[in-house]
C-alpha cells in the first residue's frame, strides 16, 4: 500500500510557473526626478517580492486557515514541496525582475496570477507582468527550465500592453507622457509653497518614495527592538523578512558610528555648478558571466534535489556580494563626508549619489559627475576585494554616460548600458582569447567604458571613436605603460591641470578634426614650449588615452581616482 502510494506521488504533475516583470527601464526613468525614479525602483521590487507572496497567501487559504506556502525561499536549503504533501506552492528563487514558483495544480497557479495581476494593474501602472507555467515531474531541473523559458517568451511575443487612458473626455495631461493628471501634492517649505500635478503612475511612484521615507525616520528614530530586527534582516544578505519594508534596507546599510545621512531628491542637487558644468552621470554596473554561472549549476546538476538548493545559494551569494561592496563604497565615501556631503536647508547630510536599482549583479546610481569614475572603480576593486579568499572571482564591468542634469534619465540610462555593453563584449573578447590559449578560467579583471555627452539634443550623442582608449580594464595588478591602464588616464588628467584650458581645447578639437590637424598643432605648440607626447604620457598620442582625458577633464575627482586606484594596489599586496 505504501508502495503503491509511493508510485502514485512519483506519477502526479506538478505546475512550475515563471514570472516576468517587464518595461522596467522605461518606468525607473520616465523622468529626472529623483524621488519618483527611487520610488519607481522601490514599485519594481516590491511586485515579486510582496506582492506575489501576498497574492499565495491569500489564494492558498481554507475558511481563513492559510495553508502552508513557502515565500522566504533565501532561508530555505532544499526544495520542501515535493516531500512535504502539507505544502502548497513554492518560490523557487527570485531574482533580475524574474520569480519561479511551484505549484502543486494549476487551479492555484491561475488563482495566484488573477489575484497578483489586479494588484499590479491597480498600484504599479506603466508596469508589465507576464507568466507562464509547464507541468513537470521534478526531474530534470535543466530541461524544465528551457521549456519554461520558451514558453515565457512565447507569451511576452504576444502579449498586448494596453496604455493608459484617461477616465475622462478631457482632461489635462502630463506634456512629457501624455498621460493624465489625477493627483496634486503640495509642498511647504519655509520661504515658499510649491505644488506638483501628478498622473496616476506618478503619484505611486511618489507614495512609494514616502514610505521608503518613512521606514528611514522609524528606523533612525525607532526603538532598541526595531534596530535589533533590522541587524537580524541584514544577516540574510539584504532580503528582508517583513514585505513592508522589503527593498528599503539595501538603500541605506550601516556604515559606521552615528552616520545619518540622505539621498538627493532632485537631479540639480548633484550638479557642483550651474550651466556649463551642470553634469551628472548614470553609472550602470553588471556582473560578468552570471549566465555562464547559472547554466554550469544546471549543467552539473540536471536533479531539483541538487540544482535547486545551488541555484538559490548562488543566488543569495550574488545578492549579498554586491550589496556588501555597496555598503564599503559608501563607508569610503564617508570618509569625506566634510568635502563632498552635500548639506541640506535643515542641516541634513545629502550623499553626492544616488542608487537606483541594485538587483543580483544589476546596479545602477545617479551620481555627482566628479564622481562617477572613481566611486565606479571603487566598486570594482571592492568587488574584488571581499573575495580575496577566492580562487573564482566574481567580476563586473561597469558604463557611464556623462549628461547635462536635464538630459532625459531615460535616454542617458541607455548610453550607459550601450557603454557597459562595450566593456563587456571587451571582458568576452579576452575570455575567448584565454580559450584559444588553452586557458578556460575568466579573465581577473572587469572593463570601464563611458560616453561623454556634451550636448542636449537626444541622438547626437555618438562621439568620435577613432581615438579612444577605453574600456579600460580593472584589474588587481596593473603596469602604467601597460595600454588601456588606468593609471596612464589619471596621470594625463594629472599633467593637464599644467597646462592652458584653451590649449586643451585645441587639442581636443584638433583630434576630432584628424591626424593632420593634430601633427600641425603638434608642431605649433613645440614652438612654444608645449609637447603633446608629454602630455600623453609619453606614448604615442593616437594609442594613449588623451583623447579620453580631454573628454572628462574637469568631471573627476583626481584624489579620489587614485585613492581607489590604490584599492587594486592593497589586493594585490
């Protein structure tokens, strides 16, 4: 009779669902203003990550008796379903805008996508869900997962994503989104009275920029117990137990004794000067070879019973990697609080960046544009740095795009992908280099690329590729005659601050004109006593990185690049 039960289990399908949350980049940076992109970022988390377990909970229930669910899937080791009849559903792991969740029938995975569907349409307009399901046996954890994958994809193919309209036949509408005007918010400040005109989906980024407000007061502000609960939760790599306060904790780690500080609200607030010199930058940081990672496990271990608890702890080590370089920059930062804390109207102390996703491997920040290059590779040689017991390092490469602060977010954010993606097809080219040497490790080093954009008008931002350096690599051990080094760029930035802005400008122009104008120039300026090779480092000006320098000259802070670049120095030693 056992046996016979046994046989019947074994034979029962179970339902694995995928969730995909879509139109992520598009709704974080609809527009430049701060408190709505951080409000955004926060809606976007808490879909899978509040909204999904609420949704299980809710469905999976008998005459108000919830039945067992297993939502916190970061502090399960093994998958529980299969061998425990009293549960019903499952989150398998969750992670880069994708949950994947078992079932026990398929009546509940359509009950918990009915119920999770309304509460996205209702709180996170400008969002899109997609999911799709498969029935498995729990056999093959690999194969289950491309069929998975093909269907999902399938769907989205498909899919119809309906705009928003207004509720009524005239209306006044946002003049950016068209969408339209629903909500107004009025802000009193000592000396003025301001009022903000809302759509709908900014009105829930804005309510969601308010309780990541809130969470902050009642945490510097709480009780014993709230700080005791909140050191707890950090432990578990950055995921939170409670869904209220899910994805607030990662935006403000502890960094030292008595450091209070707070986020930029509005992009003007990381300009260091008005007009001109009016720059920002997006820096948008992602892990190398996450899917390389992911698809070895699988390989490796085709079983649920082995896959699924590596998949989650690689995951959570990914989460927790990335969340703890974070909190070491921002202890580094702090270190200069008193020359680069921006200081409020109230006495408040405002850090020069700010984040606005941090996903796994996926990290992205508005920052100062003097900035953007040193906290960048202060990142990176962290990174590398809390993993120096390891053999298999973790690395990333990172893109920049240098803007003016009303230059559309949404617009820079790509120039700063298309830059991350130059850097990372220049770590896979090394990687196939490696390979063809008989060398199948990845390379020790990320890639650093950026775009200047020094005008407004979006789409004419390419620039002139012929005499870039970059990407330039971040590596433990660097030569400075070494090309693409780092340490060449800081110090042709460094013998700039000798020479002429206007000859500088000559030079960068010259370049930009060709070859021939620059050797005029060339002989022009030896005349007078300046050498453009010196300036260069005493390279070759078309292989060294002056075209680079010249580019971001003024929007670095050069005792802070090298302070970070001595990071890669201390790995090494």
């Amino acid at each position: 009779m056992d046996r016979k039960k046994s046989m019947e289990k074994k034979s029962n399908d179970y339902i694995l669902a995928k969730y995909d949350v879509s139109g992520i980049q598009s709704y974080i940076f609809a527009t430049n203003r701060l408190r709505e992109n951080a409000g955004a970022s926060y809606q976007v988390t808490r879909i899978l990550e509040e909204f999904l377990p609420e949704a299980m909970k809710g469905v999976l229930s008998d005459n108000g008796e919830v039945k067992t669910v297993i939502t916190k899937w970061n502090r399960q080791d093994s998958l529980s379903l299969p061998e425990d009849e009293g549960i019903q559903a499952e989150i398998v792991y969750i992670g880069g805008g994708n949950a994947v969740v078992l079932y026990r029938t398929k009546e509940q995975y359509i009950k918990v996508g009915q119920r999770l569907g309304r509460k996205v349409a209702e709180n996170c307009q400008g969002l899109y869900l997609a999911a799709a399901c498969i029935d498995t046996k729990l056999i093959d954890f690999r194969s289950d997962m491309k069929r998975l994958d093909d269907r999902l994809a399938e769907y989205k193919q498909k899919m119809v994503r309906q705009p928003v309209m207004a509720l009524y036949p005239v209306v006044e509408r946002d003049h950016l989104s068209h969408h339209p005007i629903t909500h107004s918010i009025r802000y009193e400040k000592v000396d003025k009275v301001s009022i903000d005109y809302l759509t709908e989906i900014q009105y829930q980024k804005r309510n969601a920029y308010e309780q990541i407000q809130t969470w902050r007061y009642e945490q510097i502000h709480g009780s014993q117990k709230a700080r005791s609960e909140n050191a707890g939760d950090q432990k578990e790599g950055g995921q939170v137990g409670d869904s209220s306060s899910y994805g607030f904790k990662w935006l403000y780690p502890e960094i030292g004794e008595g450091a209070e500080y707070a986020y930029p609200e509005e992009a003007e607030m990381l300009c260091r000067k008005t007009g001109e010199d009016s720059y920002i930058a997006v820096v948008h940081i992602d892990g190398n070879g996450m899917g390389a990672q992911v698809k070895e496990i699988m390989d490796t271990h085709m079983e649920y019973k082995k896959g699924v608890p590596l998949l989650r702890k690689k995951s959570k080590e990914i989460a927790m990697l990335f969340g703890k370089t974070y909190e070491e920059v921002l202890r580094k930062l702090w270190v200069h609080q008193n020359e680069l804390m921006i200081e409020s109207e109230d006495g408040e102390k405002i850090l020069p960046l700010r984040p606005i996703l941090l996903d796994g491997d996926d990290f992205t920040f508005i920052c100062t544009a003097d900035l953007a290059i040193p906290i960048t590779i202060g990142f990176m040689g962290q990174l590398s740095l809390l993993q120096k017991e390891k053999s298999k390092k973790i690395t990333a490469c990172a893109g920049i795009a240098f803007v003016h602060s009303h230059f559309p977010f949404y617009e820079a954010y790509k120039i700063a992908e298309e830059s991350c993606s130059r850097a990372k097809k220049k770590w896979y080219g090394e990687k196939q280099l490696r390979k063809e040497r008989g060398n199948s490790e990845d390379p020790e080093e990320g890639y650093l690329d950026f775009e200047v954009i020094k005008g407004s008008e979006i789409g004419a931002f390419q620039g002139d590729e012929e005499w870039q350096a970059r990407p330039y690599a971040v590596r433990e051990q660097i030569k400075e005659e070494e090309p693409g080094s780092l340490s060449i760029l800081y110090e042709v930035l460094k013998k700039m601050e000798d020479w002429p802005s206007n000859r500088l400008h000559k030079i960068y122009h010259a370049m930009q004109r060709g070859e021939v104008e620059v050797d005029n120039l060339q002989r022009e300026y030896q005349s007078r006593g300046y050498h453009i090779e010196k300036l260069a480092g005493n390279l070759n000006w078309q292989e060294s990185p002056l075209f680079d320098a010249l580019e971001v000259r003024g929007m670095c802070r050069l005792d802070l690049l090298k302070e970070y670049l001595n990071i890669q120095d201390e790995v090494s030693r």
